[in-house]
C-alpha cells in the first residue's frame, strides 16, 4: 500500500521499530518537534516534498494533514511512500475526517507479549492450536520449552518496553507509571479532546482499573465516580481511543447482536492498570488481561481477522474468551489456581454443548505445572506453556 499506518500506546516502541524498519533510505520527521509541527499546520503540502519515502511520527498531533497526505499519495501511487505512527485509533478519533481508504494498511502494536520480552518476536500458541487435530494438543502444549513464570511479576511489569525490560526494581517501575499516567492525562488526552477536569478523568480512570475483567456498567460507574453517564461514555471511548482501554464484546452467533451486548473491561497494559488501582497484589482477573493482552497481539497479526470475544449463557455460565476463527470457536478460561477441578470446567462444557461441531475442544489455563485432559474434550494446561 502507499501509506503504512502504525497505531498503539505512548511509549509501546512505535517510534523505534518505525525508524528500525524504515532503514537508512526513509526520511524520518516527528510530530513531537514543535517546528515539524508548526509546518504541518501551516504547510502540510511542504512537510511532504521530496522523492524519498517518508516517516511521520505521532500524526494524531495533526490529523488536518491526513488529506495532504492523501492528495501526496494519489500524485505519486508509490507503495511504501508513507508511514505514519500514532498514539491514536486514527478511525475514531472525531477530528479525523480522512480514512485514507483504499490507500492505507493500518497496524496495531500491542505492549509486549511474554514470549516477545523473551527475545522469540511472536504470541502465543494460539495459531498452532488452531491448525492441529484437538487430539494433537497435548502433545504440543507439553514440547513447549519456554519454562514456567511467576504471572503476578509479568502483571506488575506490563508489556511497555521500558519497565518491562530496563526497571527490574518496582520503586523504579512505580515512578515510571506515574509519570506515564501523568503524561498521557496532561498531554495526550488534551491533544485528542477537550476534557474539563484531569482529575475527575484520572478518578475514572482509576475506577475503571478497579474493575478489570468485569461486565461494563456506565451508569454504575458514573454513580462511583460521581459522573453523567454522557461523560463516562465519552471518557472511555477516549481511553479506547488511545489504546489504554479494550471492551471484549460478547460473543453471539449474530454478530449484529454483539454490538447491543454487555462488553467486559480490561486494561491493554496489567502494569498501568495495577499502578492505577492501588492494589497491592495481581488478582485473577489480571490473569485473564495477560491472555487478552496476548490475543490481540496475535490477533492484529493474523492474514485472516480472527474475533476475541467472552461468552456468557442466560444462566450465568461464563468462558473468559472465544477466538472465533472461520468456522472455528475456541474457548478459553483463565484460572487462577494451581489445581483446577472439574467445577472450574462448567462454562467451558456449557459453550461446547451450545455450539456443538463449530466449537473446539475447550482450553483451561491454570498456574499449576500439569498438562492433561482434565475432562474428554478440555485441556487443562499451564498459562506459561501456552503465553
């Protein structure tokens, strides 16, 4: 395509592998310089000049020069022309009025998954999963090598670069989150909106952090907070915006019927979440994020869109996640605990019985060291054999 456009979080490593991967033969200008900024407002036509392909850095700053670039790209049609990174959904943030449709291929990078801080540049297991026989994953579960994790400590470092892999001491990482919280609050979210008062937004922010995993009631959380549900709506779609914030939506075979259902709320990045909420220790829901959190980086990686979703019956019956791939559905469950039962099995075998030939065999992950058929059907497995 013409134009490449790199989204995620501040500070999720966009900039680096942008200038890593554009090699020595790219021009590289960032919106974070204030006269590269000033010419994009005053002269976005000029910032564009020249034949070499072309860098910009955090173009949310200045999203009036997505049509210049549209109109650069359209005079020349060259693939590769443009890069663009972005601390921002480009497609829904309000300023934005050029998609840059059928010019553009748009990627998302995600904090680091467990595997990716350990130097091997992929997800999980989960493409693997799907393409063998159920029969054949225990014996691809049990090969894998990377060896056994403490999840608390992979939650509380979270998956940006820097207190991931450079701050092994957690007085170093807690002065790291909070100036990240605090230049997102007075930097970011100005330059995406117009918000009255940071610290209401950082109170509802810190509720929200508070209610990782759970169902997303607004106007429960407006009441909490001391909000209009309006506000509360607006504010999370900014947190959504910005890759801080990710709504699983329930899963149904219609899909128009999961725009109406109850999401769940999860943080993209357990770190900022535990640093948010106070909490003194990872509880199981941050369990469930740290999948989530490497779900969607295989996810946005996939040649063909597979589908994250949670599921829950009428009765009450959950599964944490679905991966809805093609024809296939494969449920997941999260366990906290080091010897899972039979209990821990029940919305797994509900979603199996519901969907029947479409469902695969049911995946529960746990923090223990064995890997077996737990029920006909159900594979119990560590989180670490399969992160």
């Amino acid at each position: 395509m013409p134009v490449t456009v790199l989204s995620g979080a501040r500070q999720a490593g966009k900039s680096t592998l942008a200038q890593e991967a554009g090699g020595g033969g790219r021009t590289f200008l960032s919106l974070d310089d204030a006269s590269v900024a000033d010419l994009a407002a005053q002269d976005p036509s000029a910032l564009l000049e020249g034949d070499a392909p072309l860098t910009i850095d955090e173009v949310q700053l200045a999203p009036g020069l997505l049509r210049a670039v549209k109109r650069s790209v359209d005079r020349r049609r060259r693939n590769g022309q443009m890069l663009l990174t972005g601390s921002a959904n480009l497609l829904t943030m309000s300023k934005v009025t050029e998609s840059l449709a059928g010019r553009a291929s748009y990627l998302t990078l995600w904090p680091m998954t467990r595997r990716e801080q350990r130097g091997l540049g992929r997800a999980g297991l989960w493409s693997e999963l799907l393409a063998v026989p159920d029969r054949q994953w225990l014996d691809l579960v049990s090969s894998d090598r990377t060896g056994p994790e403490d999840w608390r400590a992979l939650a509380r470092r979270g998956g940006f670069p820097t207190p991931a892999l450079q701050l092994p001491d957690a007085e170093d990482r807690t002065i790291w989150f909070e100036g990240y919280v605090r230049t997102y609050l007075e930097r970011d979210i100005r330059a995406l909106a117009n918000v009255s008062s940071l610290p209401d937004f950082r109170r509802l922010m810190r509720a929200a952090a508070l209610r990782v995993g759970q169902m997303l009631n607004q106007s429960e959380l407006g009441r909490d907070v001391g909000m209009p549900q309006p506000t509360v709506h607006r504010h999370l779609n900014l947190l959504e915006t910005s890759y801080m914030l990710v709504r699983v939506p329930a899963f149904a075979a219609n899909r128009t019927s999961r725009l109406v259902k109850t999401p769940k709320l999860y943080w993209a990045d357990t770190g900022v979440a535990l640093h948010l909420s106070g909490a003194a220790e990872p509880g199981g829901a941050h369990l469930e994020s740290l999948v989530l959190q490497d779900l969607l980086a295989w996810r946005d990686v996939q040649p063909r869109r597979a589908e994250v979703c949670y599921w829950r019956s009428a009765t009450g019956l959950e599964v944490d996640f679905v991966i809805e791939s093609g024809d296939n559905l494969l449920p997941i469950e999260v366990k906290a605990t080091a010897r899972p039962g039979v209990n821990d099995t029940s919305g797994l075998r509900a979603f199996r019985e519901k969907y029947g030939k479409r469902a695969r065999a049911g995946l529960l992950l746990h923090d223990g060291k064995e890997t077996s058929w737990i029920l006909p059907g159900i594979l119990a497995a560590p989180w670490w054999k399969v992160l």
